[in-house]
C-alpha cells in the first residue's frame, strides 16, 4: 500500500470516537485507484436537522495541497455540486469565483480551499481532521 493512503487511513481511523457518535458523524471510507475518499455526514442546528455529506478527498500529495473538499448527495454520493453545499458563510463558500471559474470552497486550514486557492502563503501544519471537522461542525451549528 502506498505511504500517502496509509497515512491517510491512519489520520482517518485517529479520529476520537467521542467525537465522532457526539456530533453523529457516521465516516465512511471509499477506496479507488489513485485516491481515498472520507464521507463525513454534517447536521448543524441552524439547519433543522438537514444532512450534509462532506467528502473530503485524498490524493497522493494531500499532505501538502489539503484534503480536496465536496459536498455530495446524502442520498447519492456520486453527485457532488454546489447545490449540495451548506449556505455560504462562516469559512464555507459554495460560489467562489476563482480566476473566472466557479470553485466552491472551505476555508478552514486543512483542506484544499484553504492552501490551494485562498491562501497558497500558508502550511498545512496543526490542520488536522479532528480539528478541520470540529470547526466545520461549529460552522454548521452557528
């Protein structure tokens, strides 16, 4: 197995198990090739219980450029868009226009958004997943 998906399943199964059945995040993992998904399904309280999937994407240079960031269909991973993004706000931009093109991102420190398009000038240290889906979960209960 290769380094990059060993480290990120190592990451992934760090996770706190407290937190994980406290905010009912339900990880689930998909395999392919040339990448590792993690799907996170989100409730916020400003949400009235709507689910949001996360799908945060490991690719072989993950440590470096972030975890690529999606939301997808809670009832059909297989589509993924900005319709299915939470309302912008709070580190979460579903419409950001980036050079011309529409690229929907997060701005939390740990993903792709983040290092990749909003704020190349910064390293990816202390973005750890507990600490990127922790504070994305306090967005979503703002």
């Amino acid at each position: 197995m290769e380094e990059w998906r060993e480290q990120a399943l190592a990451e992934i199964n760090g996770l706190k198990p407290y937190w994980v059945q406290k905010h009912r995040w339900q990880p689930e993992v998909v395999q392919g090739e040339e990448m590792l998904d993690l799907l996170v399904t989100l409730r916020g309280r400003r949400f009235d219980g709507k689910l949001f999937v996360l799908r945060l994407r490991y690719l072989p240079d993950w440590q470096v450029s972030g975890r690529r960031e999606g939301f997808v269909d809670a009832d059909d991973h297989s589509h993924a868009g900005a319709e299915f993004w939470p309302p912008e706000g709070g580190g979460i931009n579903p419409n950001y226009q980036h050079q011309g093109a529409h690229v929907p991102v997060i701005c939390l420190r740990g993903v792709w958004g983040f290092h990749s398009v909003l704020h190349t000038d910064r390293a990816m240290d202390e973005a750890s997943l507990l600490r990127l889906l922790m504070e994305l979960q306090g967005v979503l209960d703002r």
